[in-house]
C-alpha cells in the first residue's frame, strides 16, 4: 500500500471509531432521559437496521456479478481509482466537480486475458473520463482492509517504480482470479 493508502485507511479507521464513540454517547444519553432498557432497545434496532440494509446491497451486488459470470463476461469487481493516481496515469477528462481535483473516482476493474482494465462509471465517462489499463508488467498486491463490506486494496506497482492503489470489494475473490 503506498503512502496515499495508509493516509486514507487511517482516516477512515479515525472516523469509524469516532462514530461510534458518538454513536455509544447518545445512547448513554438516551438511558439517562428514558431509562437503560429503551435506550439498548433503540440501539439494537438501529444496528440491526443497518446491519440488514448493508446486507441487502452486499448480497444483491454478489448476486449480480454471479449472473455476469455466468454470462461469460469477465470477472469484475467494484472499484474506485483516487483521481491523483488517474492524472499520474495520464487519464483525461474532468475528473471532480471540484476544482481542486481531490477523491476517487467510481468504477469497475475487470480481469481479462491477465490484464487488469478500469472503467470508470457511466457518468465520469460523460464527463470524459477514460478507462486505464495494466497490463502483465504491472505487479498486483491485495491487501485486505479492516471494517465492514469485504474492502481491499489493491496495489499495482510498475517497474519503473509507479505504484497506484485502488480500492476494491471483495479482495479474496480478486486475489484468487489474479492467481489463476
């Protein structure tokens, strides 16, 4: 993972465990105002809420790369390439609605015929945002991240020395196909 990963991953894991520090503040104070049993009654259900609708999406994206599959299309996984890697890789178009160019773009990394190819989503791709392909030279890691949704990164490194980071679902399953 490069420099820009771990910033990332540690933000992210900062931001996780203030929610849910925040999240356990209101509940000790909604056990204060309404008594303790309401307030885990009201914390259970919002976390199983949660819980069930993740679920929901996370099966209905595995369900419909299942039939992808099955239809003899390559296998893809949902991808997201941070937009400073995509002008380090000489990607053109209008990569942010902001000026200062910052974030990742949403896509979709497929594996077909031992190269890795990024498309980036139908509405990047209006803006003129165009795909990016790594061929055999690039060498692969798949690191799994901590938290929820099967998270990944993965690191193509050049080499030249470049080396992009792109975050994925579903990383063991990536890991086996570029295995293969």
């Amino acid at each position: 993972m490069t420099g820009h990963g771990r910033d990332r991953e540690r933000r992210r894991r900062t931001r996780t465990l203030l929610g849910i520090g925040y999240l356990a503040g209101l509940s000790a104070l909604l056990g204060l105002k309404t008594g303790w049993v309401a307030a885990v009654i009201t914390l259970l259900g919002l976390l199983a809420l949660v819980y069930g609708v993740f679920s929901l999406v996370v099966w209905r994206d595995g369900r419909a790369e299942r039939r992808r599959r099955a239809a003899g299309a390559p296998p893809s996984w949902p991808a997201q390439l941070p937009v400073a890697a995509a002008q380090l890789l000489g990607v053109r178009g209008r990569h942010a609605r902001r000026t200062d160019e910052v974030g990742e773009l949403l896509g979709r990394l497929s594996l077909q015929d031992g190269e890795l190819r990024w498309e980036p989503r139908e509405g990047d791709r209006r803006r003129g945002v165009g795909s990016v392909v790594f061929d055999r030279t690039w060498a692969a890691e798949v690191v799994p991240l901590w938290g929820p949704g099967s998270q990944g990164c993965l690191t193509l490194t050049h080499p030249d020395g470049t080396a992009v980071d792109l975050w994925i679902r579903h990383p063991a399953d990536l890991r086996e196909a570029l295995t293969r």
